[in-house]
C-alpha cells in the first residue's frame, strides 16, 4: 500500500494577494481573544508572516458577558492602527467590525441602527452552540428588512444541526450567508464540525471565509491548512472575500 504525503504549501503562497480576514479577536482586552496590546500586535505581526495582510476583526458584542459597544470597539481599533503605525507596519490594513450574536439585545441594536458593518451592509452573526434562537428566521427577516445581509459566523461549529442537514438549505433560503472557520477544515473543533464543514464545501453552500483567530494556538494551527487540495477547495472563497471586502 502506498501513502503519499499532502504537498504542503507555505501560507504565504496559500493566502492569495488582497485577502481580507473577516473574522477575528484582536483588539485588545475586550473579548476572549487579544488579552492586551502586546498580545494584539504580536498576533497581527504573525497573521502578516504568513501574507494575511487585511484584515476585519470583529470582537464578540453578547450580552452582559462581552457588552460591547460601537464607541469602545473604536476606540480600540484606533489604539493598534497608531501602534502599528509606529512600528512601520505600513502594509498593515486593519478595520473593525463586531460578531454580534443574535439575542434580544442584538434586536435593540438593530433597531436603533447601530451596527458595525463588515463593509457596506454584510453584519457577522452568530448564535449560541447549544440552540438557534426560538426567533431565529423572525430576525434573519429583520436584518434584511433593515437592509443588511447577514453572515453566520462558523455554521459548521452549530452542532444542533448536525443531524437534519435541511436547517442549512432553510438558512441559505432565508438570506444567510455563511462564513467558514478556516480551523474547521482541521480538527481543531472535532471530527464532526470537520466532516460538516467539508459537506457544506462538496454543497458549496459558504460564501466566505475568516481564520476567527483568537490567540497564537489558532495560529500555530492553521499552518495545517497549508496544503494543496485544501487550497483547491477554498480557492473560491478566498477570491469572494477579496471580491466583496477590499
């Protein structure tokens, strides 16, 4: 029997140029991801050695755990555009958005319009892992109403709807784009959210893609993506996220 080895691919060569991470925690001290400036700017530092050189990052805004608002989210994006600026990281293009997850204090936002895009009118939604909102499609419905187009962050990682893959059709049928976890295709999550979001590659249900970095240990995982057949499945993806967000 013969093994052949996956022909690796550097990530400098796998991010093609002009890509946009869209989802990520590295703004300092407001989420679970960047802990302080140090830790954000060494964290960009190394998302720029492997040629991810755009980014969108997008600090949790849930609840009372991570209350988040448009005004400090600013605040701390202006805080490492200045010390990037002062390190002569100049090739360094990086925005802020949030991932904002869906609950009736989400809606209040909605209502009142205070929402940080993506860009023009994409917002990064999630939900919890352990269920869908009971009003889920009510404010997929409301987010379009509003003129937004939402992208569920990690669709794969929703486990609940591991089993009964039409909740994934109806998802895309109510206007919800997906946005893959680039981890996801290891099995950084597990087994199941690798073979789901394989699936829903074969199903070419995604949109786009985002690395939803959080610390170094992401970092050190994702050079696991490197390799070429990997790169074939995704290679769309990576276009439309720099089709859509340059």
């Amino acid at each position: 029997m013969f093994f052949f080895k996956k022909k690796e691919i550097p990530l400098t060569e796998f991010f093609p140029q002009g890509f946009v991470d869209i989802h990520s925690h590295l703004l300092p001290g407001i989420d679970d991801g960047a802990k302080n400036i140090e830790n954000s700017i060494a964290l960009i530092s190394k998302m720029h050695s492997y040629g991810i050189k755009n980014f969108i990052t997008t600090p949790h805004v849930l609840g009372d755990v991570y209350p988040n608002s448009s005004e400090t989210i600013k605040t701390k994006l202006n805080e490492v555009q200045k010390i990037l600026k002062e390190k002569g990281l100049d090739d360094i293009n990086i925005n802020a958005a949030a991932e904002y997850m869906m609950d009736e204090q989400f809606s209040k936002r909605l209502e009142n319009n205070d929402l940080l895009t993506l860009k023009d009118n994409y917002i990064l939604v999630e939900m919890s892992y352990f269920n869908a909102p009971i009003n889920l499609y009510e404010i997929l419905f409301e987010i379009q109403l509003k003129g937004y187009k939402p992208v569920l962050a990690h669709p794969e990682r929703y486990n609940f709807y591991h089993n009964d893959f039409d909740n994934y059709y109806k998802l895309k049928k109510a206007g919800c784009l997906f946005q893959l976890n680039l981890l996801s295709l290891t099995e950084q999550y597990g087994k199941n959210v690798q073979n789901i979001s394989n699936d829903l590659l074969k199903k070419d249900l995604y949109d786009f893609v985002g690395t939803d970095t959080h610390h170094n240990h992401h970092l050190e995982l994702l050079k696991k993506i490197g390799t070429e057949k990997i790169q074939k499945k995704i290679q769309k993806l990576l276009k439309s996220n720099i089709t859509i967000f340059n």
